[in-house]
C-alpha cells in the first residue's frame, strides 16, 4: 500500500505525538543533506515535527479516524474495563504494547481500563503518566475528527468515560 499523501492543512495522526494538521512542507539540513519533511503543528501542547517525506509511511502517520472506526473507538472507552495485571512489570509490558502500536482503539482500551484508578485517584505515578499519555493521544484526535479544540475535546472524553464508569457501590 502506497503511504498518503499528505498536503499543507490536511489533518494527521502521528502515533507518539497525536493528531495535528500538516503546517507546511520545508527542507531542513540533516548530516550535510536537504531532507523535504512535512512540518506537522500538533494539537496539544504546541509541540511542532517534523517528518521526512520519505518516511511518511515508516512513521505510520495516518489520518484521523472515520466515521465507523470512531464509532468503534466510543464503544471501547465505554466498554467494560478490563482488569490490569496488578504485576508492575507485566502490566506495564501490556499497556506499553498497546500504547506503542499506533492503533487508536489499544490506546483506547488502555485508557478505559486505567479510568477506574484514574477517578479514584488511586493510580501509581507510572500508571498516572500512561494514561495522561494515552489521554493526550486520543483527545487531540478527538478534536480532529470532531473540528473542536483541544479542551473542548477533552471535556468530550471526560464526559464520555464518566458516563460509562460504573458506579461505586
């Protein structure tokens, strides 16, 4: 399969650093050498990257998800949460598998399945730091697929989850 072609404003997904619109196309000089790279504005934190043309693929950028893969990506943060592994290493190995493939819907799991903790503030500092991550991640696609910003995004998520959080007996 051919990597995208993505143009100046098109709206991508970088899977370490979240959604964000390409801002432009600029050269930048790397060991003696012109790179063209895609100079993408993140939506969270002002965070600017850049990617070499050429790596577009390898980089597994993508664009945000559709109307169908959303839909399925609100019936896994509204899910039943699955347990975590209460083994720190093992349960760290398995949310940083699923946080490291890119995949919207694994990072969406781990995001449900941490929530539980997260609202009763009883996460580690290392479990709080994963799903802050995880959060980041999908609400500057939220706010991509759904053209708001990135707080009102956030707000979307937050009451999304809270809706679905079981309540405490």
């Amino acid at each position: 399969m051919a990597a995208p072609d993505f143009k100046v404003n098109d709206k991508v997904v970088h899977p370490q650093y979240g959604g964000g619109y390409v801002a432009g196309i600029e050269s930048i000089q790397v060991g003696g050498e012109q790179i063209e790279c895609l100079k993408i504005s993140c939506v969270s934190k002002g965070r600017k990257i850049f990617v070499p043309k050429g790596s577009v693929e390898l980089s597994a950028i993508r664009p945000p998800l559709n109307g169908r893969r959303f839909a399925e990506l609100k019936r896994t943060l509204t899910g039943e949460p699955e347990k975590l592994n209460r083994n720190f290493n093992r349960r760290m190995k398995a949310v940083k598998t699923k946080l490291d493939s890119g995949d919207p819907l694994q990072v969406g799991e781990v995001l449900r399945d941490m929530y539980p903790k997260w609202s009763d503030n009883s996460l580690s500092s290392s479990d709080q730091r994963i799903f802050e991550k995880c959060r980041d991640l999908l609400v500057s696609e939220l706010a991509l697929i759904r053209d708001v910003s990135y707080e009102d995004a956030l707000e979307y998520l937050e009451e999304t989850m809270s809706s679905a959080a079981p309540e405490s007996a």
